[in-house]
C-alpha cells in the first residue's frame, strides 16, 4: 500500500486545492499576510490588502483560507517546518566550532531569521497569547533548538553541572533582546548590526565563564 503524502503546514490550514497554480497562488497569499503583518500588525493587516498584494481577489483568500487566524497558524507552522530543515543541517555543521563560535553563529542566525520572518513574529507579539496553537507551535520549536544547543557545547565542553539551564536562560536573553527590535524601531538591534555582534559577545562570554567555574 503506498503511504499518503505528508502534507505541509499551508496544506493542512488552507482549503484543499487541486491545481499546481492554486498552489502557488496559497504560497503568495502567505508571503504577503506576512508582510502585512510586518507593516501593520496583525490587527491592521486587510485580508483586502493581503489579496491585493498576492495579485488575487477577496474571494481567492477564503477559497483558500477560512480566515486571517488560519494564514497565521499556517505562517507559523510553515516557518517551523523550513526552520526544522535547517537546524538539523546546522546541528551538523556546530560540530566543527569551539563553544564562543557555536554561540555566536547562533545569535547571528536567530537574528537573521527574525529579521527575514518580522512579519510571523510581531504577530506573535501582538496577538500570539490569543491564539494558543500558533504559540503551541512555536514554543514548542524554541524547545527543539534549545536541545540542538545544548548538544551542540556539551560535545565540546564536557558534562558541565547545569548546561541546561544555562542554554534557556541564554537563549531567553537572546530572544528578548531580539524580539525588542521587532516593534520597536529605535532598539539597538534595528538601528545597528553591531548590536547583534554585541550580543554574541556577551551570551559566549556567559558560557566561557561556566566553562571555568
């Protein structure tokens, strides 16, 4: 018996298609609402503009969509599935690097990936709490590179007694200090990427100081 294909996140919370372009118009529809949402927030972001921008009708929207909540929950459960992909190649990569090396390409790509995704994660911000499975989602892959992190400097510092916990706190601060610059245009990570460098330099001087204890 053939396995049934797995079906992507803009699959399971859009409407069923059948036709490659109807696919292809889905994927526009989520790029723009993300945008939208980069622009003007989740609660200013139009289904009108968002269809305006992806070059299609209102009506092409909820064909699609049954509503805004479910562009975001496929937004942010597309971002995981990508982001998935990508931690497992980068899990492999951290293998070559010393502890401050692994710290500081993780700050610099979580930096990137909130800086290209702004639109998913001011959402988040905004209305994240109102929507428990989008924050289910992403909570639950905060957790998942958390683990990719601690492996990652435990393979190349040893068993160091509350690693664990030393990996949340940090990746905590490097959240908080990321996510500012998403509604705020006037924090240091949106005004300068020295800020950025900044922070890996503070979050690796942080484990260099565990490791000697």
């Amino acid at each position: 018996m053939a396995t049934a294909k797995r079906k992507t996140a803009a699959e399971r919370w859009a409407l069923p298609v059948r036709q490659e372009r109807s696919r292809e118009t889905r994927e526009r529809l989520l790029a723009a609402a993300e945008r939208a949402f980069a622009e003007n927030g989740y609660d200013g972001a139009k289904l009108s503009d968002i269809a305006k921008a992806a070059g299609v009708s209102v009506g092409a929207v909820y064909f699609r969509f049954k509503d805004k909540e479910a562009l975001f929950q496929a937004i942010a459960e597309s971002f995981t599935e990508q982001a998935r992909t990508r931690l497992a190649q980068f899990s492999d990569e951290l293998a070559r690097y010393d502890p401050p090396q692994i710290v500081r390409i993780f700050v610099l790509r979580t930096a990137e990936n909130i800086r290209v995704h702004r639109g998913l994660f001011r959402a988040i911000i905004e209305r994240g709490l109102e929507h428990p499975p989008v924050m289910s989602v992403m909570m639950g892959f905060r957790d998942e590179i958390a683990a990719a992190l601690e492996t990652a400097l435990s393979r190349r510092m040893g068993n160091i007694a509350d690693l664990g916990d030393a990996v949340r706190v940090a990746t905590q601060m490097i959240y908080g200090f990321l996510l500012i610059g998403v509604i705020n245009p006037e924090a240091p990570t949106r005004r300068t990427r020295d800020a950025v460098g900044g922070l890996a330099d503070a979050v690796a001087a942080y484990f260099e100081a565990l490791a000697r204890k």
